[in-house]
C-alpha cells in the first residue's frame, strides 16, 4: 500500500497538519503482532503512527516482526515507556486449564502505562488535525485520557475472529435474535477458556469502552462476511461503526533479507521439499504441552511418516528477554530418526514465511487468531488443536464453516492427552487423502480471495480507504 497507489492515497498525501495515530496493543505476542502490522496498513496512507508499550514488549514486537521492517518506515514511532517491574514466571504445562495465567502479572501492570500515555497524547495534540488511538479492547483503562484531549479520538480493536466475537456479543447481551441452530449445536463452550482472574481483568477493561467512536476487526468479508454483518445486529452495536480490515499481515512477501542472507535456516531446508509435502507444527506463543504431550506427538509425526518442521517452545513469560526457558525432553533418538524428513525448532520461526512457501502443505496449529489469518492469507489448510481463550471457536470456524481444516483435538475432551494414533491419522488425512486434497483447494481458493480483497479495489482495501477517510477528515 504505497501512497501513490492509489487516487484515494494521492488526494490525501500531503493534507497538513496531520491526523496522528497512537497504537496501544496488549503485551502478549497475538496482540503486539497485530497492531504492528495494522501500523504498518496506515503508515502506507502518509499517516504518522506512533506504537506504545512497555520498553520490553515494543522491543519483542519489533525483534519477531517479519514480512516487512518497521525500522525503514519513516513515518513510524516506538515508544518505549518504562513500567515497574512485574512478575515474569515460566509457564506451567502441568494445569489443565491451558490460558497462560503466567502472563497476567504482565497485563496487570499494563496500568502503569495510563500517564505515559495520556503524556504522549498531550504533547501530539497541539500540532495534530487529529490524535487517532487505536487500542487493544484489553487496554481501554490505559487510554481512558483520550476523552479529554479535544480533537481526540479512540477507536477498539478486537484481536478475534468475527465468528467468536460475535458469539461472544450474542452470549452476553442474553440471545437477542435467533440463530442457526445447526451452528448453536457445534458451538464449543467457553468453560477453561479463560481464567477467573482474566475474566475479571476483562471485565474491568470492558468499563471504559464507552470512550470509543467504533470497532476494527482482523477479519475479512471474504472470510467471515456472515459474522461481520450478524455482530452490526447485536442491539448493543448496531449504532456503532465497525471496520473489518483484514489480514492486516503481508499477503505477498518480499525477499529483502534474502538478499541479506538472514533467510532461516527452516527455509532454506523448504527449498529442498516438494511442494505442499510438509506440515508445520506450532502451538503459538500462549501454550506449553506437558512432556507426556510431547511425547505424544513426536511419536504420532514420526509415525505417519510425514516431512515437518516443529517448533517446540515453552509459552513466552511476561518478559520474553529474562531469564532460562525450559527445553522440552524428546524421546530417545528421536532427532537422529528423524533427520531426514523433519526439522524441530525450540527458538522463534518465521511462521509467515513458513506459510507462504510453496512447500509447505499444512499447518497443525492451536488456531490463535493471527495464526489463522496467517495461513488463511496463505491459503493453507489447518489441523485444529486448540488450547485456551478464542481457539476452540476459531477451530469451529476453520473446520465445519469454512471447512479448510479438521479436528486434531475435540475441545469436549480438552482434559485428556492427544495419542500418538489420532495424531498421525490427522496428519494422514490432511496431507495424503482426497479429503485433505479437497481442504487444500479451498483453502487455496480463500487465499487468492483474501489476497484480491486487499488488493486495488477489493473489498478489505475499500473497508481501510473507508476508515482513512473517516479520521483524516
């Protein structure tokens, strides 16, 4: 999204003085990820975009960004404010209710955040048309200021696919319409989804949203267009305006560090395989498996005889930059066996890049929102393996309505470890059967849909036109 790539751009190029966007993201990697590459949609517009949050969580977000460098963009600000320490503990595998609940000392201590921030935005808004914020629904305490800065402005961003937030609206404000029974019946509940300390932590937040002038989504009409239209129904948001601009993350890759030689050395080993011959396994930044798990799991890939690269890490802590990480036990001489025809890695991956290479036929993942995006935008099919908070319902979205993906593990029986055997007939069916086959073409079909819809004149790149126009007006 160059600034001279389209008339909409060009016309407003050069509007003085300038409308400024303020990005406030959650610290937990999904959430980072995700404003950044939004950042990056709106720099493209000619827009100054400043990016907040603690000195440890800007610096992940930039150390992990890939698909494009936030550091060559001109118009592009971090701002790393420092906050008292918090607790940053590993993660315990062993509990059954899998949301990192390490993690909420980091969220916790987001509040300290409210003065830099109301300091940031005071400062911009002498000099600005406009002071913009963009803020994570989870941080809306941080950016209460914004209600008395004058030509201030805030609008929410749900991190979420559509189908679980507009479930979730549909829940909470007591079923206020009808709804496909059939979709009811496979819905899965939100019971160890969460933890009763985050759920508290969401409520608390959910208290000054009232602040807000509208609703940005990552999600397209291409993908979730039923959702998106059915959330504009709920009594609560009907009056509101809603913006679905996604995937905010690139659909075409460029091979800047390529020339750089800073591929990986994960692509490096793709460029060998055939084409869709491979699964990538990654559970995101949130989970740790327990060894029995992993165990598992190494026995179910080395079973089903597929080529695969598995990044095996622990869930980040709350600061990504302290201390030791556990390093998971393999069974014995499973490395050796497997040198052939799989990679494990234990550090961070470029999964984007992973994605979206030609080799690369499936992705058995914990269905985390920008996870789907990613492979969606890159037209690769999912074994659904969900964990905790939104991804048992994007698993339901993936398998029975999009039906780009199967069931690895039912949420009903979330308690119980996945066996080897389920494991590697999964993997069979995605990646040598008709079935999988036919997964993989339409999951091929959506990503050329999704990637014409933020092209020139498609319908993610008119919704984004229309949000530029809304602010800088």
């Amino acid at each position: 999204m160059a600034c001279q790539n389209s008339s909409f751009h060009h016309q407003n190029c050069h509007a003085q003085p300038q409308v400024v966007v303020v990005m406030v993201p959650l610290p937990a990697q999904g959430h980072l990820n995700q404003l950044l590459h939004l950042s990056r949609l709106i720099s493209a517009y000619n827009i100054p975009v400043h990016y907040v949050g603690a000195t440890a969580h800007s610096r992940q977000a930039k150390l992990r960004v890939h698909g494009w460098d936030p550091l060559s963009v001109e118009n592009f600000h971090f701002h790393e404010f420092q906050i008292p320490d918090f607790q940053s503990l590993p993660a315990n595998s062993n509990t059954s209710n899998k949301f990192p609940s390490h993690l909420q000392p980091a969220f916790d201590a987001m509040s300290y955040l409210r003065w830099p921030v109301a300091s940031l935005l005071n400062s911009l808004s002498p000099t600005a048309h406009r002071v913009i914020v963009i803020h994570d629904s989870l941080m809306s305490s941080v950016v209460q200021d914004i209600a008395s800065i004058p030509n201030g402005e805030s609008y929410v961003f749900h991190s979420v696919s559509a189908f679980a937030m507009f479930w979730y609206f549909w829940e909470v404000t007591g079923k206020p319409f009808l709804v496909d029974e059939e979709e009811l019946e496979y819905l899965p509940s939100l019971e160890d989804c969460f933890t009763p300390e985050f759920i508290e932590f969401i409520e608390a937040e959910q208290k000054y949203l009232g602040f807000s002038s509208g609703s940005l989504y990552n999600a397209s009409k291409v993908i979730e267009g039923k959702y998106i239209n059915l959330i504009k129904k709920i009594p609560e948001e009907e009056n509101k305006k809603h913006w679905s601009i996604g995937p905010f993350n690139p659909v075409e890759l460029s091979g800047e560090k390529t020339k750089l030689n800073q591929r990986h050395k994960c692509l490096e080993w793709l460029d060998k395989q055939e084409p869709k011959s491979v699964i990538f396994v990654s559970f995101g930044t949130t989970t740790s498996l327990t060894d029995d798990q992993i165990t598992e799991l190494a026995t179910g890939l080395e079973e089903s005889g597929m080529k695969f690269i598995w990044v095996l890490r622990d869930a980040d802590k709350g600061n990504i930059f302290t201390g030791e990480n556990r390093k998971s036990e393999l069974p014995q001489g499973f490395e050796e066996r497997i040198r052939e025809r799989g990679i494990v890695e234990r550090e961070w991956a470029p999964q984007l890049e992973i994605l979206a290479h030609s080799a690369t036929g499936g992705f058995m993942s914990h269905c985390g929102w920008n996870s789907c995006m990613e492979s969606i935008s890159m037209g690769v099919p999912i074994a659904a393996w969900p964990m905790h908070s939104d991804q048992p319902r994007n698993a339901v979205l993936i398998t029975n309505v999009l039906r780009i993906g199967l069931v690895v593990k039912d949420w009903r029986r979330r308690i119980e470890t996945v066996k080897s055997l389920t494991i590697s007939t999964a993997l069979t069916r995605l990646m040598a059967s008709e079935e999988g086959e036919e997964m993989r073409q339409r999951a091929a079909d959506l990503g050329t849909a999704v990637q014409k819809s933020v092209a020139e004149g498609g319908v993610t790149r008119m919704e984004m036109d229309s949000f530029i126009a809304h602010i800088v007006l």
